[in-house]
C-alpha cells in the first residue's frame, strides 16, 4: 500500500496535504454510495416482504461501507495530536544536530 501512495504521489504531482484529503473524501463518498444502496435494499424488503434484485449487491455494498468507516475511524484515531499553538517553529537555526554526529561534524553554534 505504502509504495502505491509513493506511486501516486510521484505521478500526480501533488503533495501529501492535497492528495490525503481526496482519499479520505473518496471513502467516505464510496461508504456513503454503499450505504444508501444497503438501506435501499433493506427498504425495500421491509415494505415489500421481498427485493426485486440479486442480495448480494446490497450485502456487499454493506461490507464496503462498513470495511471504508472503519478504515477511515482507524485513521483518526492514529492521527498524531495537532501542536500547541505556542510550539516553536522549527528551522535551521533551531534544529539540534543529530545525536549519532561526531563533534568534528558538528554545525557551528
């Protein structure tokens, strides 16, 4: 999954910030379709007693939405914690150097 995002990113051109957004509003568009297919299926029967249609339509479109809310909840909750507003910005006067560089190495302060 990851060297496909990497594939995506490269040939679209766009940035993290643009291309993550789309993904995460495309499930949630997708689980949104699969919702209303189910429900319409369910509706369906509960008014009729039977559906017109092949089952298993509604019933994988069902186990889409589902597997795409969960999908999307997971990554919420994995979402690290916005920063303090008072946080300090980091540049390249501010940056420690690394911890592994030998002193010769080291950015003069």
């Amino acid at each position: 999954a990851f060297r496909a995002w990497e594939w995506v990113l490269v040939r679209t051109g766009a940035s993290t910030s643009v291309l993550f957004p789309a993904v995460v509003a495309g499930f949630a568009a997708a689980a949104c379709a699969a919702t209303a297919s189910a429900a319409g299926a369910a509706r369906e029967y509960l008014e009729t007693g039977s559906y017109g249609g092949n089952v298993a339509i509604p019933v994988a479109s069902g186990l889409v939405s589902i597997s795409l809310l969960v999908l999307l909840a997971v990554g919420a909750s994995l979402a690290p914690p916005p920063p303090p507003a008072d946080a300090i910005r980091m540049t390249a006067d501010n940056i420690p150097p690394p911890k592994n560089v030998r002193a010769a190495e080291k950015r003069p302060t």
